[in-house]
C-alpha cells in the first residue's frame, strides 16, 4: 500500500526517516501525515469519518443554519477547500449531498483514504455515499463545472495568523505548512459566486474582516468562528 500512494504521489517510498521533516505513513489502521521538526510536537494527522446520522441538536448549530439546512431541506453543497473533511463530514450527516475539493494531493490522499475507510463502516457507508472528492484547484474545476451547480459552495480559506496567543492546533499547522496562507481565497470567492445556485458561505474567524469582495448578506456567528452568507443574484430562492 506504500508502495501505491509513492508511485500515485511521486514520492519516494524509504524505510528511515533520516533528513526528513514530514512523512506520509502507511499504518495498519490508515494514511497519516507525520511531522518531524515541529518543535510543537502533536501526534500524526489524519482525516476521519465515523458515527451516523447527525443529532438533533447538530442541526441548529451555525454551519448548519448558513447552508440553509432546515425542515427537510438539505441542500447539494461544494465544499471548495475541504482540508481534513470536518464540516463536509458534519453536512453529509445532516443529510446533504457533498462535494469535497482539496488542491494539496497530500491531504487529498489523507481524505480518500478516510472515505475509503468510512465506506467499511456499517455505519459511516450510507453517509460516504452521499460524499465523492475531487483533487485540485478549485478556481479551474468551478470554471469548468459541468454537472449541476451546487445549491451552496462553502468556503473555509485559512485563518489569518495571530499576532499573539495560542499556537494553532496541529492540523492547521499542518495545512498551513503544506497549502500555505490562501493568498488567493478572494479570486476562490469570485469564482464560487460564479457557479453557487442560492448561496456561498465564508468561514471566519469570529473578529476577523470578511474576504476581499462583495459584502457578505449577513453572518452567523458561533463562540470562535463566524459564517459569513452571500446570496447569489441568479437564485430563484433563498433559504434564510
């Protein structure tokens, strides 16, 4: 298996760590991306999906409540920068169909490993179903979208450093390290608008300014994080 995610990746596939920083490890439970020279230390990170049907009270939380899930309505979502799968794993528990779209191939790997994971699962198959992944750019794959537009396109760009406080975990870390800051969430953003069939929501930091461009409609607001919604001018109707 090793052997297979080297050749796919075009990494070379080593019995030491020697003069390495970062490894992408085969384990016998699953794919998982180790970091070496983190003086922060934290353990391997990986993507997981597992449990079924999300609770009751899952659905009244922000994310759901900025996509438009209410009442039966589950509406067809791109999560345009996936990173580990968290909040697409969140929405296809509530019942909606989910596009993923990771351009790092490293964290893409970890993603098709953990929905290949999920579909063993007795519990976690019937929502993999409902999830399929895509490796690369977003901005390329949105302008040449071909399928049904998503009703809603999500976006969660990396938080803007901190100038002071605590370090961030250690799979922002990871991210950061291997995708950088997203210099161009703005142009992610435009093109989102583009192809969104009702809405497109931002991820935010709670006190952080919203991305360069239109003026969001309005923003949910939870205790760290805030979604901030805009309302696509095509869009016969809007779920508020």
């Amino acid at each position: 298996m090793a052997q297979q995610w080297a050749a796919r990746l075009r990494l070379p596939c080593i019995a030491s760590a020697e003069g390495m920083s970062h490894l992408l490890v085969v384990t016998a439970e699953r794919l998982e991306l180790r970091a070496l020279t983190d003086p922060t230390g934290g353990g391997p990170v990986f993507a997981e999906f597992s449990g079924g049907a999300a609770e009751n009270w899952e659905r009244g939380q922000p994310l759901a409540k900025a996509v438009g899930v209410k009442g039966g309505v589950t509406p067809s979502i791109l999560d345009a920068t996936a990173g580990l799968g968290g909040d697409a794993w969140i929405l296809a528990r509530l019942g909606c169909a989910v596009t993923l779209i990771e351009r790092s191939p490293i964290i893409a790997a970890l993603l098709e490993d953990a929905l290949q994971r999920a579909q063993r699962d007795d519990e976690a198959a019937p929502l993999a179903t409902r999830m399929r992944l895509l490796a690369g750019d977003a901005r390329e794959l949105m302008a040449q979208w071909s399928d049904e537009p998503p009703d809603v396109i999500t976006l969660d760009p990396m938080f803007p450093e901190k100038k002071k406080g605590a370090l961030p975990n250690k799979e922002m870390r990871r991210l950061k390290q291997l995708v950088g800051d997203d210099a161009d969430a703005a142009e992610t953003l435009a093109g989102a608008l583009q192809l969104a069939g009702k809405r497109v929501v931002v991820k935010r930091p709670l006190k952080a300014p919203p991305l360069d461009g239109p003026k969001p409609g309005h923003a949910i607001s939870g205790r760290s994080t805030r979604f901030d919604v805009y309302h696509v001018a095509n869009s016969k109707q809007v779920n508020s």
